[in-house]
C-alpha cells in the first residue's frame, strides 16, 4: 500500500514510516505542514494517508477538509494524542476511516494496518 505520511514530529515520522515499512507498505511521501500535505497528497496520490491533528499552518481537520475536497474517497488514519469524543465525532462526520491514538504499540498498528489489507 501507498502511503502519505502527513506528520511535524520527526520521532513520529520515523517511527510511523519503520513500521509501515516493517508490514510490507511503501511511504511515497513525508510532509510536515499543511501546504506540503496537499501538494504531496496530488503528486503521489497514496492510498492511505496517515494525518496527525495539530500541525503547523493548519489543523489537521483543516488538512482532512482539503484532502477530501481533493478526492473525497481517500482514507484516512488520523494520528492524535487528543482523546476527546467531540473531536471523534467530527471526525467521524468527515469520513475519517481510523484513528491511531499517541502513544501506540505495535500490535496496535499491526491491528489497525489489517484493516486496510
């Protein structure tokens, strides 16, 4: 699976792209703010994007909102220390396919990786 790693922490990139890579998946692109995510997403056209909420530029709903404007079948797995039930919803609302909670194990992202097999 191709995927588009949308992320401003280094640490989570590399740990995100390790275990993608680890499950067999390519990560075609690595962005770290709002206006490289949407230029990314239209270039290598993953298959799967992994979006953490709170980024530079924009939010990562903001981000989601583009990226559905953009192709409104994407699927998306947002990555998030925010546990709010309010958020869930919204995004939930939005089409979002998975959240991945800060911190994860691997068994955890093994679990939720099966999901886009």
């Amino acid at each position: 699976m191709r995927v588009l790693l949308i992320e401003d922490n280094a640490l989570t990139r590399y740990t995100i792209k390790s275990l993608l890579d680890k499950l067999g998946h390519e990560v075609v692109a690595e962005a770290e703010d709002a206006q490289s995510a949407l230029k990314c997403f239209k270039e290598f056209k993953p298959d799967v994007v992994f979006l953490d909420l709170i980024l530079p530029g924009k939010s990562g709903v903001e981000i989601l909102e583009d990226l559905r404007a953009a192709d409104p079948a994407v699927r998306v797995v947002v990555v998030t220390a925010v546990e709010q039930e309010e958020i869930d919803r919204r995004l939930a609302d939005k089409g979002v396919s998975a959240i991945l909670r800060k911190p994860f194990s691997y068994e955890d992202f093994k679990t939720l990786m099966k999901d886009f097999a």
